[in-house]
C-alpha cells in the first residue's frame, strides 16, 4: 500500500511537471500578450516532431534534439506572431480565438503532410531508459529527471521575469502598454520575443513528452491543451506561480483519482476546477481585473 | 468514323449473338455471366461512401483503410468494373464523433449519390447511424466498429437490415481470447482498458465466458483508461497492487503503445505472465513498439497479414505493399473486401438496388485475403477464423510476429441468434 502511494505521488509529480511546462507558455503568452493561443498545443506537437526528426534523421542524440528540435519550432512561432497574431489584437477576443484554433488546424494537416497520418514511435533511450527501484517497483529515471526540471524551469521564470532588465520591460509593458511605449519600450517587438519564448517552451514540453508518451500523432496537442487550460485556470490566468501550483494539483489529483477512486477519476478535476472558481474566480494566484 | 478491322467486327457481332442467345435459351440454361450480361441492368457508375477517421490522434486508421479499398477500386476498375460499370469511391472524415458519422451518411446518400455505403470506425457512431440506415436505405458495411450490439440489437432484433459487419466483432476480443485464457495457467485477472463502451462490454463478455469455462476464476482488478490517457502509471499500479495471474487489455492504437512502453518499464512483464490483447496483433502497434515488443503475449485483431498462409493471401499482401509500401493493417483488408463485397452482391444480383443486395449478401459467402467470410443471415456478421498467437521476433520483419498460434473456428464462439436464454452464448452446449 505505502508502495503503492509513493509511486502514485511520483507518477502524479511527472504528470504535473509535463503540464506544467506546457501551461507556462500558455500562460506567460496571456500574461502578457493578453491572448489565448489555442495553438499552443500545435506547438507542443510541432516540438515532440522536430526533436524527433533531429534524432532521426540527423543521426544526433537526444539532448541535441532538444535544443535544436523547439529553435525550429521558435521560427514558427516567430511567424505566426510577427505576421498573423499582431493583427488581430486589437480587435474582439473571438478573432483570436478563431485564429489561432485555424493554425491549430493548419499544424495537425501540416504534420499529416509531412511526416505521415500514423502514429510515430521512436525508440525508448538508452541512457535514461532504465528504472531505478522505489520501495520495491520499479519507477523510471526519466519520470525523475522529468520531476527535477521542472521546477528548474519554473525558478529560471521566475529569475528571468523577477531579477533581469527583460523581465522588468515585460512586466511595465503588460501592466501599461501606452506607457511603456511612451517611453521608448518598442512593444511589439517585445511582445513577439514573448511569444517565442512561450512557443519554445511549449516545444520542449512536446520534446521531453516523447519519450515517456511512447508515440507522436497530429493533434496530441489538443489532449495536453486542455489540461494546460485547466490548469492555468486553475491556478489564475496569467499566474506562472499559479500554473506551477495548478499543474502539481492537478497532476497528483489524477493520479491518486486513477489508483484509488476509479469512478470519480475523470470528474475530480472539474469538479475541483469548478469549486476553485466558485470560490475564487480569478484562481488561486490570479489578479481580480 | 471509327475504323474496325474484320476480326474485331467478327468479335463483337459474336459476342452480340452470344448474349442473344443465351437470353432466348432463358435462365438456367446458359446463365450469362460476367460484363456482357448484366451491363444493359445497371446504370453507371456504382458510388461508394466511405467513412473513416482522418485527423486527430487516430488518423493512421483511416489512411489505411483508404489504402485498403482505393486497391480493391483500382483493382476492379482496371478489370473493367462491376458488371461493366465503372466504381467511383469518396472518402471523408469520421472524426469518431456520432454527429459527423451521421452527417457523412447523409452527405453520402442524399447530396452525392452513393450506392452503397462502407466504413466507420467507433461503436457509438455505429451505434449513432443504425437508428437511420433504413430512411437513408442504403448497405452499409461496417469494417472497424465492434460492438456486438449493431448487429444484435439493430440488425437481428429491431430488423434494420442495411447494416452488415465485415470484421469481427467483441465476440473475438473477449470469447475467443477467455477460450484462449482457460488453457493457460491463470486463476486470477484484471484488466487495464478503454473507458468506454467497448471496453466496457468485452470485460463484461471475457469474464462470464471465463467463468464458464473454468470455475474458479477470479477478477481482483480493473482500472478504466479515458480516451485520450498518455500516463498509465496509476492504471499500472492498481494491476500491481492486485498481483494477478493474466492481464487483459483492449486498449489499442498509440495507447496500446503508450500502455505497453510504460508498462515495459514498471517491470509489469516481470510480475504478470499471461497477458492478452485483443488488438495487439495491430500493425499500427506491432510497428511502432518494433523491436521493444515484449515477447510472449497473447495477440489478436480483425486480420493478421500472415494468416491465413495461402495464395490469395500471400499475393494480396504482395500487391498491397507494391502499391503502398505498407504491411496491410486490418482495416485494410477490411476497406479492400468491402468493396468485394459490394462487387460479388452486384453481379450476383444483377442490380445495385439496395434491396436486390441486402437478399444477395444475406448468407454469401465470400474468399477474402482474410479466408472464406459467411454473412450470417440473422444477424449480418461476417463469421471468419482469426488466430490468437505470442509475440515472437522473426529476422524477416522489423517487428515482433504472431508467433506460436491458435485459431478458435468462429462458429463455436460467436453468440448466436437469439442473443438470450440458453445455448445464445459461448460455451455452447450443444
């Protein structure tokens, strides 16, 4: 039994830890940007894709895949902000929303044309395939490392938007945008860099799913991205610290529902989305607006 | 003026002549068979709406299917069609939502003409058409949905006699698979599945046919995967916890996948001995798990691409792979003999009137890459024999085969008409 909790606790760690960093882009990029990007999902595919074309196809390991494989989806990213997204903000919310779920649309289609409509599995790692013994069963050393960068990622956010020059201009922009370009802040440029940043962490989040989903199809973006709302709604939108607690939340809460209330498993997360929203409706961390 | 040497003038009054006089010697006689004697019947060309799911997660299914009967359309077409007449084929997007099964139908019949109608892969969408096939009147051939209901409930007792089943249904995954389950050295079961109506039922049917079988079974666990599950490390624990004897799971697709990669890593293997899946013999599956396939479970599916090993097999899989460079998956094979189908029901009949070929297929017989399919009568379900086998590398193949293999005869585990009381459910007694 107490075998049984620790490993749960441990699968609901690594469960939350990959939404996490899918729900810290989405909601870095809402933070500031003020936009729900539904394709940020795509993003997360398009990373899980393009770290494993670099391991395929250019005959390089893992750990290059992942620098390499989010930089591409960066570009992507890139583009879809500097040229699509920076029209439509100034208009209703459900522009935004219908544009981006088209680009949802378009990535599930692009990868079919590229890379197949079947499911793709690459081979399991040999360095971190293995499994390391925890009170007798086995738990794999992948799901660890899983559960150690992520809240690596979350404290470089937090230094990165808290303590650096850049973190200082995104939060003056987000708060006043007229004021900060007033005075001299080029804001659209600054809200471009933003997106990408977000794109890249969505694409590692897709790059370090691979190997502990086992598979890659198009549109296994759109099961994470509903988590990744849930959570970042949870947790108050905008809210990093709010999606790192969120994701943790609901991570373990899935897993304990899965092992020990079966029935209830799938409908524990909305009912605790829906009591936390009842209660405070701007989430745990989220600002009243 | 079109130019005509004497012998091909000589061929054509001959065949004219032949026609003619197999029509004066009347019917039984001199049945005229083939192109010349059915072309005046039918008006051209023969429609095919078919259904399956080309986007999200499962996409892969319906690019096979489309693989599986685009051949059997480009096969018969270049023959010179059914009957004489050209097949024209369209496919669209299932989804596997109900709603879009139902407007693809629609689509199909009303706005594009379809003749006869083919796919679908979810039971709920099945199950979703069925209500409407006999306002929309057209065959529909179903080739990857499985419940046993469509053809129990809809077909044999509500009487709607458009819809007929090319592939076997969850009498395979949970009766054939507890025959398979009684001869193994395992008492106690659980179950790692689908969270859905499918799963649900071949539980169900696994563990009462078990039960049956071999008195003293018990089932200590189960844990419910939703659609859509990418962790089953809490699924795998409560089978842990449970410590059985056999596992049985119809999960499938990438889930299978994932199930299985996880699994693999949890040291499941190690502890459970038995383990069997209903789907597992997928090609989908067998490729991508490739060489971390674990050896020794107990796999099945609709069709195996070496089973049966005769010609007719052996040569389908070789033009299927000369036309797409794929193995066949199952819903290939199903794709390509629904078109079959189609065509044996025409030409026997000599009409493509939705009447004329439900009388037809009712109770046909037909060879397949699969073997010989009977349709059964009551019920519209294709009964033909699929193996159950272990996994097993073979240096030939770039994935784990059905190794060591038994095949249960259909007829001796598919429920039977009347689907209740006494001798409808295996284990027979008589």
């Amino acid at each position: 039994m107490l075998q049984s909790v620790v490993q749960v606790i441990l699968a609901g760690l690594s469960t939350g830890m990959f939404i996490w960093l899918v729900a810290s882009g989405l909601t870095l990029i809402f933070g500031v940007l003020g936009v729900l990007n539904f394709a940020h999902g795509s993003f997360y595919m398009l990373g899980a894709y393009f770290c494993f074309t670099v391991l395929k196809y250019m005959g390089a390991n893992f750990w290059l895949g992942l620098i390499l494989g989010p930089l591409c989806v960066c570009v992507i990213g890139f583009i879809v902000e500097r040229f699509f997204l920076r029209y439509v903000y100034h208009i209703a919310l459900p522009y935004q929303l219908l544009l981006t779920f088209a680009f949802v649309l378009i990535f599930d289609n692009l990868v079919k044309i590229v890379w197949g409509a079947g499911s793709i599995s690459p081979p399991a790692l040999a360095a971190l395939g293995g499994s390391v013994d925890v009170l007798g069963r086995k738990f794999p050393i992948y799901n660890i490392l899983i559960i150690v960068v992520g809240p690596l990622v979350a404290l470089a956010l937090w230094g990165m938007i808290e303590k650096t020059w850049w973190g200082r201009i995104i939060r003056a922009s987000s708060s006043d945008r007229e004021m900060a370009s007033a005075i001299g802040v080029r804001v659209p440029a600054l809200f471009t860099s933003v997106f990408v940043f977000g794109t890249w962490l969505g694409a590692l989040g897709g790059g370090l799913a691979v190997p502990y989903v086992g598979i890659m199809t198009s549109g296994m973006g759109e099961t994470i991205i509903i988590e990744a709302f849930i959570v970042a709604v949870i947790g108050g939108l905008g809210s990093l610290k709010g999606a790192f607690v969120g994701a943790l939340v609901i991570g373990v809460l899935t897993a304990f529902g899965t092992r020990f209330f079966p029935t209830f498993d799938m409908f524990l997360t909305f009912i605790l989305m829906a009591g936390i929203l009842l209660w405070r409706p701007q989430g745990l961390f989220g600002v009243a607006r | 003026m079109e130019k005509m040497d004497r012998r091909d003038f000589l061929k054509r009054v001959g065949a004219g002549a032949l026609v003619t006089g197999a029509g004066a010697l009347g019917s039984g006689v001199m049945v005229p068979t083939g192109l010349w004697a059915q072309a005046p019947k039918i008006k051209g060309p023969i429609k095919v709406g078919y259904q399956a799911v080309l986007s999200g997660t499962l996409a892969g299914y319906g690019e096979f299917h489309k693989m599986g009967a685009q051949l059997a359309v480009e096969e018969i077409n270049q023959k010179g069609g059914i009957a004489g007449v050209k097949v024209e084929i369209e496919f669209r997007d299932s989804t596997m939502k109900p709603d879009d099964a139902i407007k693809n139908a629609r689509y199909f019949v009303d706005s594009w003409g379809a003749d006869y109608l083919a796919g679908v892969d979810s039971s709920g969408q099945a199950l979703a058409l069925a209500p409407i096939m006999d306002k929309l009147d057209r065959v529909l051939m179903v080739t990857h949905a499985a419940t046993e209901k469509l053809t129990e409930e809809w077909v044999f007792k509500k009487g709607i006699k458009q819809i007929f089943r090319m592939v076997n249904s969850t009498y395979h995954d949970s009766n054939a698979a507890a025959f398979i389950a009684k001869d193994l050295p395992a008492l106690k079961w659980a179950t790692v599945s689908p969270k859905y109506e499918y799963g649900f039922t071949c539980w169900k049917l696994f563990q009462e046919t078990l039960k049956k079988l071999k008195p003293g079974v018990s089932f200590p666990a189960e844990s419910w995967a939703p659609a859509g599950t990418t962790d089953f490390r809490s699924h795998i624990n409560t089978i842990m916890d449970a410590n059985p004897d056999g596992l049985y799971s119809t999960e499938w697709a990438g889930e299978l996948i994932t199930f299985l990669k996880q699994a693999k890593q949890a040291g499941l293997f190690d502890k459970v001995k038995h383990v069997m899946l209903p789907v597992g013999a997928a090609m989908d599956v067998l490729e991508g798990m490739g060489a971390e396939m674990p050896d020794n479970l107990w796999i099945s599916g609709r069709y195996f691409f070496l089973y049966p090993n005769n010609k007719d097999n052996n040569d389908w899989v070789a033009r299927f792979r000369k036309r797409w460079n794929h193995y066949p998956a199952y819903v290939s094979e199903a794709g390509y003999s629904a078109i079959y189908a189609l065509k044996a029901a025409v030409e026997k009949s000599g009409s493509k009137e939705t009447k004329a070929l439900i009388q037809t297929l009712e109770g046909m017989e037909l060879d397949t890459p699969a073997g010989r399919r009977l349709f059964r009568k009551e019920d519209h379900q294709a009964m033909y024999d699929v193996p159950w086998g272990k996994t097993k590398g073979d240096p030939k193949y770039p994935f784990k085969i059905m190794g060591e293999s038994k095949v249960i005869p259909a007829k001796s585990y598919f429920s039977r008409p009347p689907f209740e009381g006494p001798g409808a459910d295996p284990p027979f007694s008589s």
